[in-house]
C-alpha cells in the first residue's frame, strides 16, 4: 500500500507517524510525506470506495461550515487487490476532556449553518453584491450516499422529515433485520409505532441541519487547538438526531449538551424523539454485530408505542 500511496500523492517520502488506528470497519495509519502528516484509512472490501467517497464528501461539508474542525480529505484511492484508501490531514487527536464545553458550542453552530445560509441568501435577493458561495439546502439528505457503519444509508432527497427518517432510516434497518433474523416482535411493533411517529413532530419546524451522522464518543475528541469530529457518515436532517447516539455507550455529558442546548434550545416532546433517533442507532447495531442489541431495540419500540 505505501507504494500505491507514494504514487498517488505524488511524494517520495512516506514514514510510519503516531500509532496506527482501527475501528469495527477500517484499519489507518498516519504518514509524514513531503509536504505533511497524513492519515491513510484502509479498507479491503468491494463496497470500500462508496464507503470512502461518502466519508470524503462529508469531511468536505463540515470544513464548508467553518464552525468545527474535521480532518481535511485529501484523496479516494482504489487499491490494485480490492478495496480502497481514503487519505486526508494527520489531526493528532485524543480523548475529549478540556474542549467538552467548546464541542457543545461548535456542534450547535454547525448544526444552524445551513439556517443561517438561508436567512443571509434571503437578505442578499435585492442586493447587488451577492456571495455566490452560499448555498442553501431546502431538503433532507445528502447528495451522495454515506454508510453508517459499513451499510449505506439512502440518501435520496425528500421534502418532508418524517418521510425521510421512517422510509429511509427506520425501515431500511428493519427490512435488514426481517431478512437476517425474520423478528417476529419487531415485524409486528413496527406498523403500530409507524402510526405513532408523526405525533412526536406535532408543532415542531424542523429545518434541514448539516449532521455528522454517527457521534458517538468514539467519532469525537480534541487536538491542542479545540474539539475534532471525525468518522463521519453525513446528510441533513433533524438537528435532534445528532444527539442520539451522543448519548448512548458512554455517551456526552451535561459539559457538552448544556452548552448545545443554550444555542438550541429543546422542543417539546424532545425525550420522545430522542429515543426514536436512539432506535435507529440500536437497530444498525443489532444489523451490524448481532442480536445482543435486540433488547434494546424491542424495548424503545414497546415504549414509544405506549407514549
């Protein structure tokens, strides 16, 4: 691989830096080249380069905004033998502790930016000195697919929140799950919470937010300079959803979500949303490692349909 990678990025140097890093999905491994420190993430599979190519489109979203810091993307590459590298900036990151209360803030700005375009855009219409870098997202999704884990996520735009996250998130986990484990309890809960859902967004108005996708504490942290997001698996959608998996397997504290909170303040029925975003999360989790988060799926379905 550090041959391909000397060829690809056009440098003759390309030393072993830091420790080499892995997940559930791919292994890394940082560089300094010519011109830098990089991180390579490596993947063997058949569906690494859409994998990649999602990452590397939703690194370049967040770095748009200006208001967290993420690894820039430098390059998709398709390894000879299978699979894909996807290289980008060498961020030393560790664990968060001092930038918690920075994170909080900066998520929150990230996740009003895409307002923020719109009531700008809005004020330049009879100016004559518009910005034509601004652009503003009216839909939700995202204009590639991004995988959660390593299953895609189907991105297609749609008007309407509560279309796009029962069709497009909800039900693709549980299609997935009827058809690896056919659940005769998730197949009959479903068309009963299926009805209950458009209650949980009565008098909200939900505008489409850029969303990393999947911050779970492992997908943040903090460099000398203030907090990282990284790992992404992006598309626009519920501010609220971000904060699901944030609080799960460990998850943020009063640190972190305080501050979000004071930027965006909770809606009504938010605790009822907020377990329905952890849904989703529990069932790509029981899809993707098994059937030890059933429980936890089965249980936030028989509740929320009580609510």
């Amino acid at each position: 691989m550090e041959e391909l990678l000397k060829r690809e990025l056009g440098t003759s140097r390309l030393e072993p830096y830091g420790f080499g890093g892995g997940g559930c999905i791919s292994s890394g491994q940082g560089y300094v080249t010519d011109t830098g420190r990089i991180f390579a993430k490596h993947n063997s599979k058949s569906e690494a380069r859409r994998m990649f190519d999602g990452e590397y489109a939703s690194l370049e979203a967040i770095d748009k905004t200006e208001t967290i810091r993420a690894p820039k993307p430098i390059k998709v590459i398709d390894q000879p033998s299978g699979g894909a590298v996807l290289v980008a900036e060498y961020v030393d990151i560790k664990s968060l502790s001092k930038y918690a209360s920075q994170l909080g803030e900066q998520l929150a700005q990230m996740h009003l930016y895409n307002d923020e375009v719109g009531k700008r855009l809005s004020l330049q219409e009879s100016s004559v000195h518009k910005d034509e870098s601004l652009e503003y997202v009216s839909r939700f999704g995202f204009p590639v697919t991004t995988c959660c884990g390593y299953l895609p996520q189907d991105n297609t735009w749609q008007d309407d929140w509560v279309v796009f996250f029962t069709r497009q998130k909800l039900q693709q986990q549980l299609d997935l799950i009827e058809k690896e484990y056919g659940d005769r309890e998730a197949r009959e809960l479903w068309p009963q919470l299926l009805r209950k859902i458009p209650d949980f967004f009565k008098g909200i108005d939900i505008k489409p937010a850029l969303l990393h996708g999947d911050l779970w504490g492992g997908n943040l942290g903090e460099c000398d300079t203030g907090p990282v997001i990284f790992d992404p698996a992006c598309f626009y959608g519920h501010h609220e959803y971000e904060l699901g998996i944030m609080m799960m397997f460990g998850g943020s504290g009063s640190q972190t979500l305080t501050p979000y909170h004071k930027l965006i303040p909770k809606s009504p029925r938010f605790e009822e949303r907020h377990k329905l975003y952890q849904l989703f999360h529990y069932l790509n989790h029981w899809n993707h490692f098994g059937g030890s988060y059933r429980h936890q799926s089965i249980g936030i379905m028989r509740s929320l349909i009580k609510k």
